[in-house]
C-alpha cells in the first residue's frame, strides 16, 4: 500500500478493508475493498473524506494521483477522489457552523431514512437464513444480485422465507442483453419484484418490462440516458464525483418524476455516512436506500455511529458527518 501523505491541508491516509464473506457479482467476486481516507485540518476542526474507487470509475492509482495533486481550493477531476476532498470540505464546514452536514445540503432535512439489506449468501438454505434474519431484524426491503443461471430459484427461496410483506428488489449489474433481461425479467415478475437495477449495460429497448427499471451504472457513465430510460435513479455519490453532483441530479431525476435510491459503494463508514446524510437531505424515502452494507465489512474505517437500527438510520444531531 502507498504511504499516508500530507498536501497543503488535505491528509492522505490509504486503507484495505476485508469483506465479512466474499461477494459475488456479475463481474466477478468481491473480497476486499481498497481506497483512501482524506483528512481536512482546520484548527480544532477536522474534516473526513473517503475515496473507494469502484468497477468503472478510476484505477486506484489514478485516484491516489488525484488526491496528491488536490488542493483545498482545486477538486480532483476523478469521482472518488473528487468526492472524498469535497466530503471532508463539507464535513469541516458544517462542523464550524455547528450543524449536521445534511443541513448544508438542505434545511428541511428529515432525520430517519429507511434502507435495505443486501443478501450475499451462496446456498439456498444460507440465502433463506440471512433474508429471515434480516427481516426480523426491521428491514422491510431485501436486495438480491442476479445474472446467474439460478436467478428464479434463488430469488423464489428469498421470497418463500419471507412472505410478501417485504419488498424484493434484484441488481443486475448489466449482466444481460435486452433479449435476455425481459425474458428474465418476466419469469421473476411473479416473485413481486420491487425493480430491477441496471438489467442491461444502456438499458435501451426495456419499456416492455414487467418490473420497474433502474439505472445504476449508468446514471454514473451518462445521467441524461439514465433519467431518459429508468423510473428510478440510483445515486451513488463515490461514482458521482461527490454528494453535490449527486444532490443536483437527485433533485432533477424528483422534478421529472422519477424516484431515486441513495446507496453506497461497499465504501466504508466515512463514505457511507456521507451517502447518508445526503438520502435525509433528498427526504424522499418512498424507496428504502442502499446504506446498510456496512454489515458486510469484517472491518470498518471508525465506529459507525450511523449503523442502521430496526431497518432505519437516523442522523444524528452531531455537527458534520457525526462520527
């Protein structure tokens, strides 16, 4: 790993954060995530960013590049390393006013937003077990991956261990072509899906689909298709360069009458209470928001004192982001 260095203000500290269990997706498996915590220093204050660079965004050494040329007045050109200087700037400013870094972002914000939890077990008797205990632990949305040959199978287990009270929504990732995602699609129709995330890489040719659509990788790679071809908006600020970009398109995707879920990149909990606090400034939860994957971290960056409780984050009345 690279070296802690410190720029003008801006302290680069890199980190390596192990998965609780791998995680498989429909690009490859996930074991660890790797990235880098920058520190913005103002007398007593101390503001925190974090850059976790994703599939599709930048390198990891195109980040680091980018923060070691940043300045406290110049933001990185790539998304996660724009977003972690932006974040720490936002989370020493709040703090110096005293306020949570939500009420930056708007003032009307709510304090409690709902969120989902993502199943990652592999057998059908594990995937069973985890959707039972997330559900009596409070969370009222579930989210699968899918992109694999037992898609239905799975999803039907999912579904079985918890009734049809509890939303069920599936990700993709782009792992099919038109043809394929509406033949899917309509075989897990029945299964009462909530929406489908990113089922093809541009989402063209899916208004026949039984299941709302949602862009997400694509609303990072061109937002003007993603507003065009999805009923809902996924809001990753890692990939977005930043929680403004993303509270600018959020609030265009709820003018256009579209919905939105604020989620993370498996980031750790600097950059998930950043995400956090920018779903209570967009306060429209009628979608529960991606924010609960701190669970599925075998290690943390901090305490994570907005860990989801009984299905729910709250924000605290903390100043900046509340860590």
């Amino acid at each position: 790993m690279m070296p802690a260095r410190v720029l003008s203000n801006l302290e680069i500290q890199p980190y390596r954060l192990r998965l609780a269990r791998p995680l498989r997706t429909a690009h490859g498996i996930l074991e660890h995530r790797d990235g880098f915590v920058v520190v913005a220093r103002d007398g007593r204050f101390l503001g925190r960013g974090e850059a976790a660079p994703m599939h599709g965004t930048e390198s990891l050494a195109e980040c680091f590049d980018q923060l070691q040329r940043a300045t406290l007045d110049s933001l990185p050109t790539t998304p996660a390393a724009r977003h972690a200087v932006e974040q720490a700037l936002f989370d020493l400013s709040a703090q110096r006013i005293g306020v949570p870094l939500a009420r930056l972002l708007d003032a009307r914000v709510g304090n409690e937003v709902p969120v989902s939890a993502l199943l990652t077990g592999e057998t059908m008797p594990e995937l069973a077990r985890e959707a039972q205990r997330a559900a009596a632990d409070g969370f009222g949305t579930l989210k699968l991956k899918v992109g694999f040959r037992d898609d239905f199978a799975r999803a039907a287990v999912v579904r079985d261990a918890v009734g049809p009270a509890v939303k069920l929504r599936i990700d993709a990732n782009g792992a099919w072509n038109r043809e394929q995602a509406l033949e899917r699609l309509r075989e897990l129709a029945p299964l009462d899906i909530e929406l489908c995330e990113q089922p093809t890489e541009d989402l063209l040719g899916l208004e026949a689909a039984p299941v709302p659509i949602a862009a997400d990788e694509l609303t990072a790679r061109d937002p003007d298709a993603a507003l065009a071809r999805a009923q809902v908006i996924v809001l990753k600020p890692m990939l977005l360069g930043g929680l403004l970009p993303a509270l600018r398109l959020g609030r265009k995707a709820l003018e256009r009458g579209l919905k939105v879920i604020v989620t993370s990149s498996l980031d750790g909990a600097i950059g998930r209470a950043g995400a956090a606090h920018l779903a209570a400034a967009l306060h429209h939860h009628e979608l529960a928001a991606g924010l609960a994957t701190g669970r599925l971290l075998a290690e943390d960056l901090c305490a994570d004192t907005l860990a989801p409780r009984a299905g729910f984050l709250r924000i605290p009345d903390a100043p900046g982001l509340g860590l």
